[in-house]
C-alpha cells in the first residue's frame, strides 16, 4: 500500500489587493470595524448591514494557511478565492482585478514554495506543494472574449490549474447563452472549474413568512441548506442548457458534493420526463450527467459520500444507445469514489469553544470540520482502501496533474 | 414469504367542495378556463397568471382514484388534500373549511368503500382499502386552539388516520411558538402529520438573475428542487426549535423522501456545531432527529432510497448520552428502510406521449412515475425481500395501524 497524499482542493483566501479593495468599500462586500467589538468583518451579502464573520490574517496570509496545511498533514492545497469573488465589480474593474489576482495567487503559490523550503520536512516537493485555481472575470457587462482570455493566461499560469466561478455569470446565471465560448475555451484548455455557492439561496427571505422564518438560527439555514441549493440550482440550470452535451469534455468540480442534487437526481430525471418543455431536450437522462462532474468530499459524513459515490456510479446505466443501460447496480461501486476528493473549506468553519465562540488564534488547533471531512472518507464502509486514497489525494493529482 | 402488500401513503385529491371553492374565486389560487383551449386548468402560486395545469375528474373523481388503484395493484391508498391546502383562507373560512373537508374525506372513503364491494376483487378487506389524511385549519390568523380541536376530530373519524400540512403554518412557518400546542395534541393522539411542499423554494425568483433564471425549463425546477428545498427547510426549522426535543413520539412523515435534508443533514451538523445562536440549543446532533422521522419513498431512484435508508439509521449513533453512539455503520442496516413507504404522488406527473404531451384519458394507462417508484424500491440492492415488502406496504399498515 503505498502512503497516503492529502491534497485539499476547496480551500479559500482573499489576496492581499482583494483585502484592500473590500476595506475600501463602504457597501457591501465588505470589510468594516463597525462591529461591538471593533474587529474586522467580512460583510458579504447586502442584507448584512452590521453583521459579517469576523476575518484576520488565515483568510490572506500565506504563512497561516502553510501552517495550517502542516498542522493537518494536507500535503497539497489548491487555494481558490472566497466569494463573492469578483461579483460585485463593475465590467472594467472585474476585468482588470481578474489580471491582477491571477498574478496576485501565482505570487502567493510562490511564496509558499519558499516558506516550505525553509522548512522542508514533507514528502512532497515543495514546489507541488500549493496551487491555485483561478478566477474570470464574471461580473455584469463583461464581454465573454474578457472570459476567455482569462482562461488564456490561466492555462499560461504554472501554479494554475482550474478556476472557480460562482453561479451569477455574466448577471443571468450560468445557463446564459452568451457563456458559451467559456465552456468551450475551458473544455478545449482542460481547465477545471469549480462551482461553488454565494448567494445561497432564500438570503433574502429572512421575513416571518419567508424561507428561514422569524426564528434566530444564526447563519445555519442559509449556510447549511441556502449553499448546497443554490450549487444543485446552478448545476441543474448548465445541465438543462445542454452544456454537457455540447462539451462533454468540460471538467466541473461541485462544491459540497454537489449539494443538494445527487439525492434530488432521480427525482429531476423524472420531473424532466414529464415536462413538455424540457423532456426532448438533453441527449441523456439528466442521472447521465452526474457521472461527468467531479465533487469535493465535503459533506461531512460517510453516508453522504456514499451516496454521491452511487449516484455518480450508476450514471452511465442512463446514457442513450450505451450498453450500459442495462447493466446491474452492483457493477458501479468504486466508479463514482474516483471522481471525490477531500477538502477543508478553510478558513471557513474555524473551530469553536464549548460555549460556540469561536477560536481566533487557530495556529495550534487541529480542526474539528477538517477531522470530520477526513473521517468521513475513511469511515464509508463499501470503499477500499485504494479508493479513500483516491478520494485524500490520488484523484485531485490525476485530475489537475499535479 | 408473504404476499405484498402495497399501500399509497403519498396520493391526493381535491374534495368537490373544494373544487367549486377554487371555480368561483377570481385569483390565485383558483381553477379557470382561461386557457387557449379552454380546459380546466388549476392555477396554484401567484405568479401562474393565465397558466397553470389542466385538471379534470382524476383531481377529484373517487371512481377515477379507485381505477388507478386497480390499474397499479394498490391494496390501500391514504389519501391527501392536495396544495395548497387551506393555506389561502381567511381564518374563518379555514376553520370552516377544515370541518367540512374532514367529513368530506370521511364521506369520500365511504363512497370508495360502495365502489370496491361492488368489485370485491381484492385480497384486502374493502373497507381498509381507502383511508385519508384529514387537514387542519391552517392559515393566517387561526387561533391555534381551533388547530388542536380539528385534531380531535380526525381522532374521532374513523377513515382519518393522520393530517397534511404544508410548510407555511399560520403565516410564520412551522417553527412558529404559537403552534406548540398542535405538535403536543399530535402527539398525544398519536396523529401521522404528513408534512408536504407547496410553494416551493425560489418561486418568486423566475427573473434573469433569480434562482431558476430566463431560460424555459418548464416546472421542472421548481417541482424536482424548489419543492424538496422547501420540505428541507421546513423540516430544518422544525428540528432548530427543539420541537422533536419537546415530542419526541411525534410523528412526523415527510414527503419526496425527506427532499434535500438527507443528504445535507451531516453538514447541517457541522453548521450548528460551528454556531454559537445553536450550537448549545438541542439535546442532540441534528442527525439524531432524522432518525425520528418517516419518509415516503417517492424519489425515483434506488440509489436515493437507500441514501435514505442510511442516513435514517445511523440516526442513533448520534444521540447525547445513548452507548450506540460508537455503533457501528454496518450495524445499522435495515433500521432505516422501517421507516419508508411507498408513495405515487397521483394524479401529479400523469403518463404522457414521445412528444411530451399529457395523456388526459388516463383510465386505462399504467403511470410511468408509478412504476419507477415501485422498481426504485425493488431495485435497492442492500434491501432484503422483507426490507421492501416493508415499504412496499407494511411499514405503512403498522405505522397508520390499517
């Protein structure tokens, strides 16, 4: 058996310029000190007026998130950027900051490589040791050839190996037509993207009658179900688009495991067959598809990975005019594991005291969100032990080539 | 090994009082012959202006209902007021309402009963073969006192054997306070309450930038993820106030299989672990409470199901205090299949042609969404014969005591 690699692919930062820009700002995003106690919050959503999580150098500082890949043996990070990304620019100013930060994060992988040579002690190279996807400027206005060209000098970009994308677009979400060169550039360049959430879904619902309902549950709804909604949303909308029948080859990495969809799957193969709308559409069952994403192992339990693990598996039994079809469920396992790889989501979900408040000075803590990811993968009872391997680190090696 | 029997727990209808109800009102909700084709349509949400879905005597035609049992070999059908309820009332009308739907209910399974001893075919007594779940005045200013007491008159009808209720409650949801005394009765009287979608998350986001965006997918978003995303949050929200810690014999059956809550309810525990407004709030994981549930096994998929299965029993490992927390993951097999039961979800998602179109004249045809509920049970390859005779039927005749 050989040794295990951690690679962590869902891991955030904001670059140092991104800290500025967002301090500068006096409407959300942003980060202000009005807060009771006059530390820094991330205020991100526009309904945050005085709210926001408070953020400190674990969210821009190279040095705490090394320390922090050190402290839980994660050979290999692929930092992305927190969102809201680059949302909130106007078309200009996205499509310049999309330079900047891909500059900014191949920088940052850089000082990484030197921070760890200084140290030197992993199994790894040092200069494998973090990566970075990076990022396009999607925002309101700007021209899909801006996107584009953004995949350019990512694919240029050695320490770049993918970019994440939120599921706003150009303003229209992802289904929008006008995204199509995207799709193509990034099947065509092999670039992975990865969805993940920001709005969450029912953010704006915080009324006695809305989604989340009069009752304070802290940011537990919108965080545990308004995030996992909005990726199934996102990724139901580029399926339904055709996206994957046009570019079968696009690789598309799903924050959470996918979300809320893997379980809601069979359930939307059926609605589509019965809609008028929709039901001639696609090339394939809409189950097919699932067997062409990719999905962080970050759902937090083995019963979940499981499960993404079957539905992803069984995918290829509703794929039109393969032989497939027909073929037993209990040939899949171990088919859909190779497409899950772990993740932490640092510095999101730092851990806490008993009393739920919340440990700032995290240099020393193993981390209770990164042990239950772990656990999970080694506690799902049907994988092998070559599959958890996968799922720590072989499959994010094979797919990015790292 | 004995013989199947099959048992709809998931089956609605419209009572014809409530029908003409719907023909005389001038807005949503509402029946109208608006259409190009001049066919009833059944108008639900505010937004549906002149559409909506062509309805007919399947809605509401006891004779019809009793054909599709037939048709489909179900011994026993529970059925449904289908949304939206009595949602829309003013309080007086709902209270009214609620009496005469519930003897309406009591009338329409007596009526089913004259029909099947005319037939007398079946293997189960004819009087068993239709029961219903009555309704409660739920809606906006109800004094929740008049809640209680259409309680103890379902206790009191013989074919009531439980009570539907949507997400929304008297107009605050279901973690409302004021409805504390109805979970109590509930509870009490040993009432199955049968919580079901209605609005569906992100209706009210059909704009370019809203959740399901400009493109035309038809229903097929909000009907296979606005409505488990709806049955998730509610069910959330149920849990987040203690309601399952105050009444713990509450017995709660949940429609589409739980909707999306399953697969996101390990992450739903790390979002509470991490916050401090509930970290310190329940007496146990939110896990634990999944396992207190009941679901329907209207999902489509066996994949699904079993994803269910698993999650329902590992349930137990994870309450304060109890020695089967260190349990192990294979022990928990086939605890969680006792808590499913087959559902069809009639006269929603009716058969229809290559094209698309609805088969209107559905007397004769076997329903598509029928059968792909029936093999996804058959097809659980975990589940032993026993296991799915279960959901097939008889974890319905224990639970409603039929």
């Amino acid at each position: 058996m050989s040794k295990r690699i951690l690679v962590d692919c869902h891991t955030h930062i904001y670059t140092k310029r991104l800290v500025s820009l967002l301090r500068s700002r006096t409407v959300n995003p942003r980060i202000h000190t009005n807060s009771p106690d006059g530390s820094e919050k991330l205020a991100i959503l526009p309904q945050e007026v005085l709210g926001g999580r408070t953020v400190g150098p674990q969210y821009w500082d190279v040095r705490n998130k090394a320390s922090f890949m050190n402290r839980h043996a994660i050979d290999i990070s692929i930092v992305s950027l927190a969102n809201p990304w680059l949302d909130f620019l106007d078309a200009p100013q996205a499509v310049t900051s999309a330079y900047e930060c891909n500059a900014d994060l191949e920088q940052y992988c850089a000082d990484a490589t030197k921070l760890f040579s200084a140290e030197a002690k992993g199994e790894v190279e040092v200069a494998r040791r973090m990566k970075a996807f990076g990022i396009m400027p999607l925002a309101d206005g700007v021209e899909p050839k801006e996107v584009v060209k953004s995949l350019e000098v990512i694919k240029q970009s050695p320490s770049l190996c993918g970019a994440i994308l939120g599921s706003r677009g150009l303003g229209k979400g992802l289904d929008d037509p006008a995204l199509e060169p995207v799709w193509e550039k990034a099947a065509e360049l092999g670039l992975v993207l990865f969805l993940h959430p920001h709005y969450g879904v029912g953010a704006d619902a915080s009324k006695p009658d809305g989604l989340w309902g009069a009752q304070d549950n802290g940011h537990v709804l919108p965080l545990a179900l308004g995030f996992p909604f909005e990726t199934a949303a996102a990724t139901t909308r580029l399926i339904l688009a055709g996206v994957f029948d046009r570019h079968p080859n696009l690789k598309l990495l799903v924050a959470h495991s996918g979300g809320a969809l893997p379980i809601l799957s069979s359930r939307l193969a059926s609605c589509v067959a019965h809609d008028p709308h929709v039901c001639n559409r696609l090339k394939h069952d809409p189950r097919y598809y699932l067997g062409k994403l990719y999905y962080d192992a970050v759902a937090y339990g083995p019963e979940e990975l499981e499960a993404v693990d079957r539905i992803i598996g069984r995918a290829e039994r509703y794929g039109s005019g393969t032989d497939a079809k027909g073929g037993k469920i209990q040939d899949m396992v171990e088919v859909g594991v190779q497409r899950m790889m772990f993740g932490t989501d640092h510095p999101f979900f730092p851990p806490t005291k008993e009393d739920g408040t919340v440990i700032t000075d995290d240099q020393t803590e193993t981390w209770r969100s990164v042990t239950e990811n772990l656990e999970a993968i080694s506690d799902v009872p049907s994988w092998s032990q070559s599959a958890k391997m996968g799922v720590f680190g072989k499959n994010a090696v094979r797919l990015f080539g790292l």
